[in-house]
C-alpha cells in the first residue's frame, strides 16, 4: 500500500484543527469568533433536516455532503465547550462509545441476544436508570422542549402509552379526532383566537397519536405531504401558464380545475 495513505492526516483530527483555527481569538473567522451555543443551534438543526432530505432523496453524493456539515456542527459545540473549560470533542465521542457499549450488553457483553422488541423494552429500562441517575423523574422527563411539535407529541404519547396510558386502537383516536374537531368548530363563531390555538393545538396532538398507532411518523407523514402539495400547485402554474395565466390573475375556479387535472395525471402515472 502506499506509504502516503498512512501518512495522510486523520481528517477528523484536521477538523478539530479547522474548527480551533476559525475560533482563534486573534486570526479568527470575525463570525466565528462571535459565535456561542445559542446561536449555533438553529444552524445544527438546519443541517440535521438538510440529513433528512438527502436521504429521503436518496442522493448519496448530497448525503456525504450534509453528513459532513452536521459533523462541523458537533465539532463547533465541542470546541465552544473547550474553551469554557467544560469537555473535548474527544470527551463527546468516548461518552457516545460508552452509552452505546451500555445499553447493547447482548452484543458487548454476556447477556443474551434479543429480538427487536425485547431490545426496545431493554433500551428504555436502560434509559430510564439514566434518568433517574440525572434526577429526571416521572414518566416524560427527558423529553426536550425544543424537538419539533409533531415529533415531541410522538414521544410523549410514546412514553405515556408504555406505562398504560393509551387509547385502544386508532378507531378511537378518530372518534376523538373528531370530538376534537367538534369543539374547534363550536369556537369557531366566537373567533376568540385564544381558544382557537387551544383547540387546533388538541386537534394537532390527536394527529400525532393516530399516526402512532398507525406505526407512522407524523414528522415524514407531513413532510411528504407538503412535498406533494409543492409539486401538485406547481403543476397548477404550468397548466396556468400555458393558458397565459399566473395564479394571482386566476379564479379559483379555474386553479381548482388544474389541480383536479394535475391529481388525475399523478394517478395515471402512478
């Protein structure tokens, strides 16, 4: 093998040099260097949906990519914890090697193999002496406030249906769909905008648990629905279009045709 190939350097240690290098006080990246945790996280959380994107498109060049820019975001909060003093990327990657080695015992140490769902019931109860270990107590400690409102529903419910608390099966989670429905509708003449969000933040909870007991995830089940919506409306554009019409100059009518039209091409093709 060539001798050049053990010689290169190890990339991740050359990103850990990058990183410090953009944070230094006196040759610093000017935005860099004004950089702390609070205002990192919006752009770690960017990248990990930017993730979820290449994979949904399954493009593996994008998704080297992205995989790269979301390593960039652990290696900038662990250079911001550095320099406080508080732990190392080096800290961050032997604690994740520790916990996984923890909560897998049938695959590094001597207890037995599992199948998927005995795994699942272990890996919570494994959890869950981490939390108590960290004083997080009572069924939904842990979950944090800042996940996605859909994906956050997920989980509580998740988390509460394992100790009992749990609707039968998604019939009656569309009966309380639409009693959810019902009382947004009786607000309705009211218009107590208050009491509005109330209620479509009940219809939007209900959502997220039919689509838990439907084994599906509400935050994909969205996504795709707004990807067919863009697709759908911009072939409403191009049918537009081609009568010498843009949407704002058309009736309602006549874009609802479209879209009709658009939704029978899509099943034709399909």
């Amino acid at each position: 093998m060539d001798k050049h190939v053990h010689d290169e350097p190890d990339p991740v240690q050359r990103l850990i040099a990058v990183m410090a290098a953009l944070r230094d006080p006196e040759r610093g990246c000017p935005w860099d260097k004004e950089q702390d945790f609070a205002s990192i996280a919006p752009y770690t959380i960017e990248e990990a949906y930017e993730v979820a994107d290449a994979i949904a498109r399954a493009d593996m060049a994008a998704l080297e990519d992205e995989l790269g820019d979301l390593l960039f975001q652990v290696v900038y909060h662990a250079r911001l914890a550095e320099e406080r003093g508080a732990f190392r990327f080096e800290d961050v990657a032997r604690r994740i090697v520790d916990k996984m080695i923890r909560r897998h015992p049938h695959v590094f140490a001597s207890a037995a193999a599992r199948d998927t769902a005995q795994q699942t019931d272990a890996w919570e109860a494994q959890k869950r002496h981490e939390r108590a270990a960290r004083a997080e107590t009572g069924t939904l400690a842990g979950i944090p406030l800042d996940l996605p409102a859909l994906t956050r529903a997920l989980k509580l419910t998740r988390r509460a249906a394992r100790v009992g608390f749990d609707w039968a099966g998604p019939d009656q989670v569309l009966e309380k769909l639409a009693e959810e429905v019902g009382e947004l509708r009786a607000e309705l003449a009211a218009g107590e905008r208050a009491r509005l969000a109330d209620e479509m933040g009940d219809i939007l909870f209900v959502v997220a648990n039919l689509a838990r007991k439907l084994d599906l995830d509400p935050e994909t089940c969205l996504r795709a629905g707004n990807e067919k919506f863009e697709r759908r409306f911009r072939g409403v554009e191009a049918q537009l279009a081609e009568r010498g019409l843009a949407p704002q100059d058309a009736t309602l009518a006549a874009m609802e045709q479209a879209w009709q039209a658009v939704k029978q091409t899509e099943k034709r093709s399909g």
